[in-house]
C-alpha cells in the first residue's frame, strides 16, 4: 500500500516514523511505498494554541488531497500532538487515516493495563489521549509539573534535539507518575522517544509514537 505521511511536526518525530518503516519493511525483506507531505509546525503550534482543531483539519486535509495525487491510499499524521485534530480530519480527509490514538489506546488494553501516567502536550496529557483512556486510571503531572512537561517537551520537539537536562527531566517525571500508582508511563508525545530510546529509566514505558508505526507498518502490508 502506498503510504502518504504529514511531516514535519516536528523533524525528529517525522524521522522516527520514517526510519520505523524502513527498518520494518527491511527486516520483512520487503520495500515501503510512500510519499512525505510538509506541514508547517508554527500552524499545528498556534491551532493548538487556540484550541481550534477545524482549522488544523483543514490544514491537514489539504495536504491529504496533495498525497492523493502523488498516489497514497491511506494518510498518516505524524505526531501524536497533530492527533488533536483527527476526529475533524477524518471527516474531511480525501484518504482514510491510520489514527494513532485509536492504535494507542487498543494496545493499552490489549496490555490489560488498569492505570497510565501521561506526558506530552497539555491537551494530550490533560484530555487523557483525546478523551480515549476513560476506561482506565490517568495519572498525570501534579501542579506546576504538568505545565513544565508541556513546555519541556515543546521546546525539544521544536529544535527535534533534547539536553542532558530534559532527559533527566522527564525520566524523573514519569518516576513521579508511577510513584503515584501509574503501572506504566505513556509517551504521549511523539518526540519523547529522544529522552527513552535506548535508556532504562528503570520503569515500564510504553511509546506511543512507536505503537502507531507498528500499526502503519501493518496497514501498510495490506498491498
């Protein structure tokens, strides 16, 4: 199946996603067909901002029809934040989208997970993945913590780089977050894999970035 993918919110998470399908695709001994639109960040930035997500739909739908053509069957956003907006997308867009949040929250389930910790944006982490996790115990960052993760994590994935400092950071967040009940920590940012990739924080970590490229890579075997 060809694949059409919105980059660029950020650098770093488009990416991940990239490299997540190559290197599927190459250990199946098979080749992936696809095709990367550019989305502005300052856009995504600012809707989120303002909490408008038809305008953000309306953005990214343009760049679905832009896909299309180049051939695309299916549309992927690549950014859990850009999430904010998939109801509306998906009521406008020209191609079926692979929704990560609906992957996320399936496999959380599958896990038999009864509470999560959340970090990432502000909406993500106080909407509990965009209203999806009703079923379970949400653990978030308390007080002024929740506000320090949104902007930590904003100004990482902007530059699509991380500091000693921000790892150090959000490893002891989501400490923080299992320490209060949390049997494991959700990335609800996708950028977050920069502060956990190849690095026990010494609790369980579920990647939510990485469980939406396992369910792309799948979708993308369809033919």
């Amino acid at each position: 199946m060809h694949l059409g993918l919105i980059g660029g919110i950020g650098p770093a998470a488009t990416e991940f996603y990239y490299r997540g399908l190559i290197d599927r695709h190459a250990a199946a001994g098979t080749c992936p067909d696809l095709t990367i639109a550019h989305a502005d960040v300052r856009d995504m930035v600012r809707n989120l901002a303002a909490r408008d997500p038809g305008a953000q739909a309306a953005i990214f739908a343009r760049l679905v029809q832009r896909l299309k053509a180049a051939g695309a069957e299916a549309a992927v956003v690549t950014s859990m934040g850009g999430h904010f907006c998939i109801k509306e997308l998906e009521a406008i867009s020209p191609l079926p989208m692979i929704n990560g949040v609906n992957a996320v929250a399936e496999e959380i389930a599958r896990r038999g997970l009864k509470s999560i910790g959340i970090m990432g944006t502000r909406m993500v982490m106080e909407s509990g993945l965009y209203g999806r996790l009703t079923s379970i115990r949400v653990v978030l960052p308390e007080g002024e913590a929740l506000q320090k993760v949104h902007e930590t994590y904003g100004a990482m994935a902007s530059v699509g780089r991380i500091t000693e400092a921000q790892c150090q950071f959000f490893h002891a967040a989501g400490r923080a977050l299992v320490d209060r009940g949390a049997e494991a920590v959700l990335l609800g940012g996708t950028d977050l894999f920069l502060a956990f990739q190849g690095d026990d924080p010494g609790y369980p970590v579920l990647d939510s970035a990485d469980i939406h490229v396992e369910a792309v890579y799948r979708r993308s075997l369809a033919g």
